[in-house]
C-alpha cells in the first residue's frame, strides 16, 4: 500500500467534507441575508428599542447592532458545530458499516479490524485533526478572539501533521489508527492473504 493511495483517500473524504462546508456556508449566508433584510421585523425592533429607551437613541440603536451581531455569530457557530458533526458521522458510519470511507472504497483500502468501538474512536481523531479544531479557531475569531483563535490553529496544524506525517512512514499509522488500535490494509492484499491461507490449511 502507497502513501499515494492513502493520501488521495483522504483528499476524496476532504472534499465531501469541504462540499459540505461550502453548502453550510451558502446556507448561513442566506440566514444572515434574511435577518439583516427582514425591514418589518428590524423596524418593529428598532421602533420598541426606541420607545423604551427614553430617549436615548444611540443605546437603542446599539442594542439592536448587538442583537444582530450576536444572531449572525450563533448561526455561523450553528454551521460549524454541525459541520464537526456530520464528518464524525460520515467517518464513523462508513469505517463502522463497511469499514472504511467513500475515499478508502474508491482507492481500495480498507480499516481493521471493523467493530463500532474502533470505528468510534478512529472517527473521532480523524475529525478532531481535520475538522473540529479548525472549527473552534475560526468561531473564536468570529467572536473576535484572535490571539486565542491563531493559537488554535496552530494547535489544528500541529494536529493535522501529527495524524497525516506517520502515513509517509514505513507503517503507515496515522494518529488515528494508532488511538483506536486500526490499521489501514488494501482490500486486493488482504484478499490474497487470506486466500493463500486457506489453501495452506
């Protein structure tokens, strides 16, 4: 088995994760277009802030930026969260159902062994190293916290590398599979090994 298949693997799950992303991105855009445009509901709003405020139209006027601010950053913290959510998903249903993803399948890997435990904690580190810590560091720096959000991704970086560099060895385990005590075989390997003890038998 190649690092190239292994790593072409990984770019075809990527890139349903990343098609993913991009369709919650389109959809968080639409959310905060609507609030922004929703002229009725920003003007009844605006109109109760003012009425209450007693005259003081700068602190209405800033309550309601507020108010909107803080609803854009909830949904795009909403299209995050479910974007770490899905590729758990996604690793864990194919490595726990067929024992490996949509990339492994096409390049002819596959995980082992196979049981719902290995396949939790294997999905886990995968999207922890791919996606969830990424994630955090561009929430935090939406919520304007930008030295915290660097040092994050800095912390997804060291991550990432530290799963991806060990495929490139001559054991090829990453991070991942070391975690849930996998390993990444080719199907046509594993096939004739298992043919060849047979007939030994």
């Amino acid at each position: 088995m190649s690092a190239f298949r292994r790593a072409t693997a990984w770019l075809i799950d990527f890139a349903l994760v990343a098609a993913l992303a991009s369709l919650l991105a389109v959809l968080t855009f639409n959310r905060i277009s609507a609030l922004v445009t929703d002229v009725p509901e920003l003007a009844a709003r605006g109109g109760f802030d003012l009425l209450t405020s007693r005259g003081d139209v700068l602190d209405a006027s800033a309550g309601l930026g507020t108010s909107l601010w803080d609803k854009s950053v909830g949904y795009v913290q909403q299209a995050f969260g479910l974007l770490v959510v899905a590729a758990f998903l996604y690793q864990w249903a194919c490595l726990a159902l067929a024992g490996r993803t949509v990339g492994k399948a096409l390049t002819g890997l596959k995980v082992m062994p196979r049981t719902p435990r290995r396949a939790a904690l294997r999905a886990a580190v995968t999207t922890a190293t791919d996606v969830a810590v990424y994630a955090v560091a561009c929430v935090l720096l939406v919520e304007g916290e930008v030295v915290l959000s660097v040092l994050v991704w800095l912390v997804a970086v060291v991550l990432f590398l530290l799963n991806a560099l060990p495929v490139l060895g001559g054991r090829r385990r990453s991070l991942a599979d070391r975690v849930a005590g996998t390993s990444v075989a080719s199907v046509e390997f594993s096939r004739f090994a298992a043919t060849r003890r047979a007939s030994t038998a």
